[in-house]
C-alpha cells in the first residue's frame, strides 16, 4: 500500500501553554505529536524550530490534552429516552428560513406568531400567561425546566402558548414546591416542545426580520407539500382580536392575594391571608381580555375588592357593579381589531379612575383618541428600564407586548408619563382631568423585578379616597 503524504501543524496544546508540532496524515483528521511525552513538559517542536517556544498567535488548531478511559459497558436503560431515542423537531418561518432541533414531548404541530423571551427564569408565568395566544415562545435561558411547575406559579389554569422552543431542558427539576416536570406538563396539554436549537441564531434573526409567523413540527417530516400548505395557513396577531378567546364569560369575585412563603402569615391554601382590608374595602372591577392571575393577587393584597368581569360588558353594567375603580387587563392580540372596548372605555372615562395594563393601556390609548402601531419584534423580557418622567427615576420592569402607543396621535390633556429607555417607546400615558392612567408593562411582574409594584397600591388608595 503506497504510504500517504504527511502534513505538519502547530497545535496550541490547551492546558499545557505550549505549541507542538504534529504530524497528520493528508485526508485524514487524525494527528499524533512527535517528540517527547512527558507529562509535565509535553511535546517539544522539532526540526528548525527547535529549541525555541513557536508563538501561540501562529497556531490554527487549539486543541486538548487527550484522556484515555477504559472500555466499559454503559447501561442504555439509564439514559433518558429523550437522550436515548431524539425525535426530530423543526422551525419554518414564513421567510423561508428553517431551524432545527430535538422534539420533547409528543408529535405535534403548531403554528402562530414566533416571539422571544429574554426572562432567565418565569418560564411557567409565560406559558400560562394568556397574552401569548396565538405565539410560539422561544426562551433564551440556557436551561428551562430546573424547578419544574406548581399550582401556585401559574398565571391561569391552562398553557396558552401555542409552543415552546428552547436551547436545552432539565429533565430532572429540584425545588420544594415542584409537583411535576415542565415536559410532562405541557405533554398532558398536547403543547409541543422543542429544544436543541439555537436560539441565538432565530433571536439575532427575528430582531433583524421582526416577529414572523412559523410553524413548529415535532416528529416525522410531514413532507414538502404539507409543509408548504402549514407555513402557509400560518398567520401572526396582526388583526386579531383574541380577547374574547382568552377572557373568562361571567363576572366572578376573586379572593386570592400574593402567594407567602410557609411561616409568613399563609392562609391554608398556601396563598396570603387576603387583603389588608380597611373598613370599608374599595371595590374594583377588572374587565378581562386575557388578565393574569397576578394582576388580580396584588390587587387584593393592596386591600381592594374584587370582580372579574367579561371583556363585552357595557360601560352601565360595570357601574351597576358600584365600583370604586376599574382596571382593564392584559390580552393577546392587536388593539386594532379590538373594537366594542374602547367605547365602553371612554363611557367610564371621568366617572370612575380608570387603570389600563398592557392591552388596557394601548386600548385606553385608542379610548381617548390616540393610535397604535406594532413593534419590529415586541418587548419580551424581564430587564427593560422604563423612566418616570415625572421624578427622573428609573425602573426595571417585567414587559410583554409587540404593540406600542402612538405618542403623536394623543390629544391635549393626555401626556405621556413613562418612556422606555431602550427604543424611546410609550410605556405610560396619564389623562389627569379623567382620572385615566396607562401602564405598558407589567407591574404585577409574574415573572420579574418588584420595581413597579406600588401601581397597584397607588391605584388602590385612589379608589379608597373615591370611596
């Protein structure tokens, strides 16, 4: 057998800080140093530069210490199937462009609006938050799933995401109050899930592309013809009025505060003890479009009363309901297909204080006469400093919106009183004279920081004083 040609690299030696030379044979990745073995000095270079270290800068291979390990049988039974067996899973965006990686739970497929979420932690919050109706959700924390799901973390009683997409999975969680495992959660509601991609390659895209509409398929290719007819059956929010979808349909009272550690005062339930009551307590109607859980807790834990109630009730219902307040919630969907809303909004304007929460706020926005437009790729995320322009401070908020209001479109008597500091964006409006205040992001957190929590108590106290 005719010998092959040998080629000669400089090999960076991690972990010994020298430069070896090596001989690989051509067409072949596999190299051997020459020289000597020593453990502690490793190879020497040979030839003309021996003698003297080669510089590291010239070596185009890094490469580490190789470590031998004794055969032995591995037990396959050991391996998570999820390791043992990976199922296909892949991302089309309707641009065309395509990811892949590792399906999670069950063969499934789901499409809607793809988003990302920048928040290290919450990933339960998200999922149950019922503003991702009619999104994909893909997280950037490296690991999802550690401290596994509760009853007590969740921000309503299903999973609204449409899917999940996420780097990597921990399949064994480790907290106190885990009572499943995420995969297994969202498996019993037929979500899919998916990790193994890069999702720092499809965030870097959707920042330059903005929030598209995709398709994510966990299991066998359903082949070129189907796949071109679910891309294409994909939509995004734009247009949508999905309040109805996530809403409740009968007014209801809620009693529940802030969840309290064991030992801090909890109630049986594991939830606070309720209100701070004041004698007597202001009552608050929050009209739902999609509100969380959380919203409500910190309103009942800053000392108010309250009623759920269908987003479709009419601004004389509401009064009939003799509140002090009202707060309009957070939803999926554009503002702009939201219609019946706004009108019963400005039927409540002046006569009771009136606080909006992310869709509320861009909602009372069009209520009082202004515009909404839609983000390049939204906020998502738990680190988005927001500045109060009436004292200059400045406050790191939880947020979760691809709409934004139109600062130029508002009308004398209405100014804007947060502004985010990253794309300059309305993040609160105020209407004084109407007693009308809007909040872009989410103050309740659920997840995220506590900066913006005193809106709830704010509010509270001023139903109090109209009481």
């Amino acid at each position: 057998m005719p010998e092959r040609s040998v080629r000669r690299l400089r090999v960076a030696r991690r972990g010994f800080g020298d430069v070896a030379v090596v001989e690989a044979p051509s067409g072949s990745s596999r190299r051997r140093a020459r020289g000597s073995r020593d453990a502690r000095n490793g190879p020497r270079p040979h030839g003309a530069g021996a003698g003297r270290p080669l510089p590291v800068e010239s070596a185009p291979i890094v490469a580490s210490p190789r470590i031998g390990y004794p055969r032995a049988p591995m037990d396959s039974s050991l391996v998570p199937p999820l390791l043992a067996r990976p199922r296909p899973a892949r991302l089309r965006l309707a641009d065309g462009t395509a990811f892949s990686g590792y399906a999670a739970a069950g063969d499934a497929v789901a499409s809607g609006e793809v988003v990302f979420n920048t928040s290290m932690f919450g990933y339960q919050e998200m999922l149950t938050d019922p503003s991702y109706l009619g999104q994909i959700l893909v997280l950037t924390a490296a690991h999802v799933g550690n401290v596994g799901v509760n009853d007590h973390d969740r921000e309503s009683a299903r999973v609204w995401a449409e899917g999940l997409i996420v780097p990597d999975l921990s399949l064994s969680p480790s907290n106190w109050r885990s009572r499943s495992g995420l995969v297994e959660s969202l498996a019993a509601q037929g979500v899919p899930v998916a990790w193994g991609f890069d999702t720092r390659a499809l965030v870097l895209h959707l920042r330059a592309a903005g929030a598209l509409p995709g398709v994510l398929i966990c299991g066998p290719d359903p082949g070129a013809e189907r796949l071109a007819a679910l891309r294409a059956g994909a939509h995004g929010t734009d247009g949508c009025d999905l309040t109805r979808d996530a809403a409740c349909t009968e007014a209801a009272a809620w009693g529940e505060g802030p969840w309290l550690a064991p030992g801090a005062g909890s109630s049986a339930n594991g939830r606070g003890p309720g209100p701070r009551r004041t004698d007597p307590a202001p009552r608050i109607a929050v009209i739902d479009c999609g509100v969380k859980a959380s919203i409500l807790r910190q309103l009942v834990g800053g000392g108010a009363e309250v009623t759920v109630v269908p987003p479709d009730t009419s601004a004389s219902a509401v009064l009939a309901l003799d509140a002090d307040g009202v707060v309009v919630s957070n939803g999926p969907g554009d503002p702009g297909a939201v219609t019946r809303l706004p009108e019963t909004m400005a039927g409540l304007l002046g006569r009771v204080p009136l606080l909006g929460i992310c869709l509320g706020h861009q909602l009372l926005a069009r209520a009082l006469g202004g515009r909404t437009y839609k983000l390049p790729f939204g906020h998502h995320g738990g680190n988005h400093p927001v500045r109060d322009e009436a004292s200059g401070g400045v406050w790191i908020t939880s947020q979760n919106h691809n709409y934004a209001v139109d600062p130029g479109s508002l009308p004398a008597g209405v100014r804007v009183s947060m502004t985010n500091l990253t794309d300059g964006s309305v993040e609160g409006l105020l209407a004084e004279d109407l007693r009308a205040e809007g909040i872009q992001f989410h103050p309740e957190a659920g997840p995220g920081p506590h900066d913006a929590l005193g809106v709830f108590v704010r509010f509270v106290k001023r139903c109090r004083e109209v009481r």
